[in-house]
C-alpha cells in the first residue's frame, strides 16, 4: 500500500493526481503509484 504522506505535494481529483512541484515529490513513490494502479486495472480488466 502507498502512503500519500510519503509522496510529496500534490491534490487529487476525480481520477487524476495533480503535482505541484515535481521537485517536491518523491519519484520512487510515484513509480510504485503508477506501477500499482496499471497492476490494478489490468488485473481488474484484463484485455
């Protein structure tokens, strides 16, 4: 699971997660989000 405490600044959406400062995010976290969700949804929709 992410913590959202440990991946900087930025605001959410709907469906979408807006960086304010790349500079202030943790790309790691960031990588293991995206890397998550696309796991998610293939898996949830596979095609």
């Amino acid at each position: 699971m992410i913590r959202p405490s440990k991946l900087g600044t930025y605001k959410t959406g709907n469906t979408y997660l807006y960086v304010i400062k790349l500079s202030d995010i943790t790309i790691d976290v960031l990588k293991d989000l995206v890397r998550s969700s696309f796991d998610h949804l293939t898996t949830k929709h596979p095609s």
